[in-house]
C-alpha cells in the first residue's frame, strides 16, 4: 500500500475577502474530490484572505498510479485561473 500526498501552497491574487477565498478553495476542493477521489483538506493559512494551503492525499496499490492521480491533481490546479500556486511537495509513504 502506497499513501501518496501532495502539499500545494496557494495564491488567490483577486481575493478581497475571506469569503471570496473560501469559495475559491471550496471549488478547487469540490472539483478534486469529485474527479480523482482523493482526500483533500485546507492545512494553513485559514485566516487570511490571499493565501491557502492545501493537503491531498490518495491510497493506491503502487507508486506510479498514485503518482499519476496526484499529477493530474496539480494540472488541475495550476490550471484554475484564480490561484495560483507558489510552493508544492510531493510525498510517498
């Protein structure tokens, strides 16, 4: 069993408010959800309005599917027009 985790540090540069970032990051998590079912969850940054740190994690069998839903968990990302992404890590356990 392979645990694969991708940590993501955002940028949402049009944010003016907490609840213009939440909607942003709710989007971003409900799509990820939706389409790898992988876990997701906001890790930082909670109290601020342009800054969002988010955890993913998927369990696979072996290292290169978990790898490859975890890439395409970050091309969805970094192509989401109202963040952008300043920082990411990848992790196998």
């Amino acid at each position: 069993m392979i645990v694969g985790i991708l940590q993501v540090e955002l940028l949402i540069p049009g944010s003016d408010s907490l609840k213009y970032k939440r909607m942003v990051v709710r989007s971003a998590v409900d799509r990820l959800r939706k389409k790898f079912n992988v876990s997701v969850a906001e890790t930082d940054y909670n109290d601020k309005w342009q800054h969002a740190e988010l955890g993913i994690a998927v369990v696979a069998n072996n290292r290169s599917f978990a790898d490859q839903v975890l890439q395409k968990a970050f091309q969805l990302l970094d192509g989401i027009p109202d963040m952008e992404i300043i920082e990411h890590r990848f992790e196998y356990l």
